[in-house]
C-alpha cells in the first residue's frame, strides 16, 4: 500500500512541473508579441525620422529634400502634396488618352480636356522649378554660412511656404473633382485621411 501511495503521490508532480515551465513561457511569448507589435506601430506611424520617399516630380538632392524635412517642414510637406497633384493630373491626362483610343471619333472633346490638364502641368510644373530654386538656394546659404542661412530660412521660409500652399490651392480647385482617384497620404496621414473621409464623407 505504501508503494501505491507512493506512486499516486509522484504521478501528480510532473503535471505540475509542465505547467510551471509552460507559465513562463506563455509569458515570454505574450511580451514578445507585445513587443513586436509596438515596434511595428513605432515605425510604421510615430518614427520621427526623415521619410525617404521618392517625389517623382521634385527635381531636388536628397540632402536638399532632407534639410527642407528638417528646416522648412511646411515647404517639404507642400512640396510632397504639390508631387502627388502632379501625378494625379498626369494620370488623368493618360486616362483621357485612353478614352480617346476607344473613342476615337470623339478626337475633339478628348484633344480639349488634354490640353486644358496639360496647361496647369505646365503652369504647375514652372511654378514647382521656381520653388525649388528658392529651396536650394537657402540649403546651399546654410551650408555656407550657417548663421546666415538660418537668418534667410526665418525670412524667407514663411513667404515661400505661403506661396507653395496658393499652388497647391490653384491646382487642387481643378483636381478636387478626381478626389476618388488621389494619391493617398501614407503613414499615420493616411491613417487620419481614411478615417475622415469614414466618418466625415
């Protein structure tokens, strides 16, 4: 009997032992995924770094687009929206021509709305040049003369910004009609523009 009791006394024990070693381990594994998914949320919406993203229709260095990130936040952010306009117009210009192969008796009203987009490219893309000899001009002063590149950001920065937003505002009165077709914002922008236009649409 004793050896029974024996028995049935140490089969319980490594029942015990397995939980005790599982515990842990679920508890690692739970951090570890907490952990993982914090991380992702970091660097997909709250990174504070410089944004490395490719503005096709910006003729600009990458050190020039970096020190506008860094000095003149305004004028990097319109500079970004001033792209994604570009290629929103480009891409109705390439839709229009489309509908033009389809149609092609239509060859008229199709050659009309081409040129009316292909206008405020143009309008829009010398605009653009302009801004971004003004950029380049303050980088190139502050890489000079520090000193006396941040007097010409704190002088010049708040006009250019205001000038660059008048573009984006001409532009986006003609555009406003393809909203569907925009360019989405990315990033923790995009994630508030999804829920606007949610909840506010």
């Amino acid at each position: 009997m004793t050896t029974e009791k024996n028995e049935t006394a140490d089969g319980p024990k490594p029942k015990k032992r397995k939980k005790k070693i599982l515990l842990p381990i679920a508890v690692v594994l739970l951090i570890a995924g907490l952990g993982a998914g914090g991380w992702f949320g970091y660097t997909t919406f709250f990174k504070s770094g410089y944004p490395r993203q490719t503005l096709e229709y910006v003729d600009l260095d990458d050190s020039v687009l970096k020190f506008s990130w860094a000095r003149l936040p305004d004028v990097y952010h319109l500079m970004v929206d001033v792209n994604a306009e570009m290629a929103l117009m480009k891409n109705e210009i390439k839709r229009i021509r489309r509908v033009g192969k389809a149609y092609p008796r239509q060859e008229k009203i199709v050659a009309s709305e081409i040129k009316r987009w292909e206008r405020s490219v143009q309008k829009l893309s010398g605009q653009l040049r302009r801004f971004q000899g003004q950029v380049e001009a303050l980088y190139v002063t502050f890489r000079v003369n520090p000193e006396k590149g941040q007097a010409a950001i704190r002088e010049k920065g708040p006009a250019l910004a205001s000038a660059l937003q008048e573009a984006v505002n001409g532009v986006r009165s003609q555009t406003a009609a393809l909203g569907a077709a925009r360019v989405a914002p990315t990033g923790i922008k995009g994630v508030i523009a999804q829920i606007k236009n949610r909840f506010f649409h």
